[in-house]
C-alpha cells in the first residue's frame, strides 16, 4: 500500500507541475491560475466530505496551520521567482525537505547507511540539475530575494511536518478532514485576491483555465496521499524519496511532452536521482 501511494503522490505531483507550465504558455495571470488551482483543490474534498465530515478539533487546528503555510509558500515563491535567480531559488527552496529529515531525527527516527547515501545522492542531484542556468534577471534586490526565499524554505518544510505531527497523532485518521480544511483556506485566500485584482468576466475567459483545474486536483490528490503515506513512513527519508523521485520525472517529463533539450548535468542528476529513490526506500 505504502509503495502504491508513493507511486500516486510522484505521479499527481509531476501531472500538477505540467499542467502549471502548459498554462503558464497560454500567457495567463498567475492570479487567475492560484485561484482556480486553489478553488478546485477544495472542492473535490467538499464533495467527499458530504458523505461524512468529523468535526475533530486538532484536526482543524493543523488543517488551518497547514493551509495558512500552504497560501505563503504559493505566494512567497512566486514573488522569489519574481525577484531573483530562477535556478538558485529552486535549489535552496528544494532544501525545505531538511525541515522534516530534522523532526524526524528528532522524535528517535534513525537514519541508516542506505539512506545516508541516498540523502547524499539527493543533494549531487539537486545541485547538479540547476548547473547552466542563467539569470535573465539584470536587476535582483537581494534582501527582498532573501526573504521570499527564506519564507517558502520555512513554509514548505514546516508543512511537512504539520502532516507528520497529524498522522503521528491520528494515525490513518482524519486525512479527509484535515486536507478539506487546508484546502478551504487556500480555496478563500486565492479566490478574494483574484476577486480584489481581477473582475469576474476575466477569470471566466481565461483560455488555459481547464490546466489550473487539473492542477488543483493533481495537487489535492498529491497532498493527500502524502499525508496518509507519512502515518506509515518516517519523515527523514519519505520526504527526501518524494524530491528526488519529482526530480527525475520532471526532467524525464520535460524532454518527452515539452522537447527540453537535457544537457549532461541533467542526466548526471536523474542518475544520482534515481539512486536517491532506491536507497531511501532501502
């Protein structure tokens, strides 16, 4: 079971991250595609959670944690992007899997040989895959950079460890109502900017709004069964699997559907990614 959801969340992750760059080649608002992502992240989780909600109070409270940290990654990486070096930002932002690998050492989950290897093999292939890349940026205020990039480092990896704490607690319970609740405050939070910043008539024209639908639920579905998949994993190395295993399906994906063209340090790391994977399921 554990390796079928692993299967799922790489999967719907990657699905999530093509349908991202095929909008964003419509020439779209970024405003418009958060808010439909967001707005159909909730809604198939509404729809499930009619046929049973449980009103589970720690429950909400992390859900709503978790979907306050989920609205600050999506913004603060977008303005990171916005105002700095592309590569480097996706880089240091990629580290975030540092915060769970930490908690989890510190509640007595123990790293063996196998998987110290794979964390190194990890960190080659995060390093390697940003190599020749440019900044077209000529202007970068560095302090503002920082912060946004500060912020989504935080962000993303104290997310994960809202999950871990969650399913650690209420193991296999709850993941329903705790993604429904995390997804509702995205839902609200992206859909008023979009209604503050953008009139109706705009969001409904919008030509690549069908990529922000299926990112919503390649992201919903993502979400959640990496939550139901960390009740039976430990954090140090579940989460470190999932970066590299979204490593190599990118790049494997962006040559295949988007004819990127891959240079050598891109099949350097989908090697030292594909170690990473094998040896952090050791």
């Amino acid at each position: 079971m554990a390796v079928f959801l692993f299967c799922l969340v790489l999967v719907f992750t990657v699905a999530q991250s093509v349908s991202t760059k095929l909008y964003h080649k419509s020439g779209e608002s970024s405003i418009v595609f958060n808010a439909i992502k967001a707005l159909f992240s909730f809604v198939p989780l509404l729809v499930f959670s009619l046929f049973g909600f449980s009103f589970h109070t720690p429950t909400l409270l992390l859900g709503s944690l978790y979907g306050a940290l989920m609205c600050v990654s999506m913004t603060s990486g977008y303005l990171a992007l916005k105002s700095g070096p592309m590569a480097l930002t996706s880089m240091l932002v990629s580290f975030s899997i540092v915060i769970p690998l930490t908690y989890g050492l510190c509640v007595g989950e123990v790293l063996n040989v196998f998987k110290i290897v794979g964390l190194c093999a990890l960190v080659v292939a995060m390093v390697v895959v940003n190599l020749n890349k440019q900044n077209k940026e000529s202007k970068v205020s560095y302090a503002k950079w920082l912060l946004f990039v500060s912020l989504t480092f935080v962000s993303n990896g104290v997310m994960s460890v809202i999950q871990k704490i969650h399913q650690t607690q209420f193991p296999s319970q709850f993941v329903t109502e705790f993604m429904t609740v995390g997804m509702f405050v995205g839902a609200v939070f992206f859909c008023v900017i979009a209604l503050i910043k953008i009139k109706p008539k705009r969001v409904l024209q919008s030509k690549g709004k069908i990529f922000g639908v299926v990112a919503g639920i390649c992201s919903v579905v993502a979400n959640f069964c990496t939550t139901a998949l960390v009740g039976m994993e430990n954090a140090s190395a579940l989460f470190p699997a999932i970066t590299a295993g979204t490593l190599v399906l990118n790049l494997i994906l962006g040559l295949i559907i988007f004819r990127e063209k891959l240079k050598l340090n891109h099949y350097i790391a989908v090697v030292f990614g594909v170690c990473a994977v094998v040896f952090l399921k050791l």
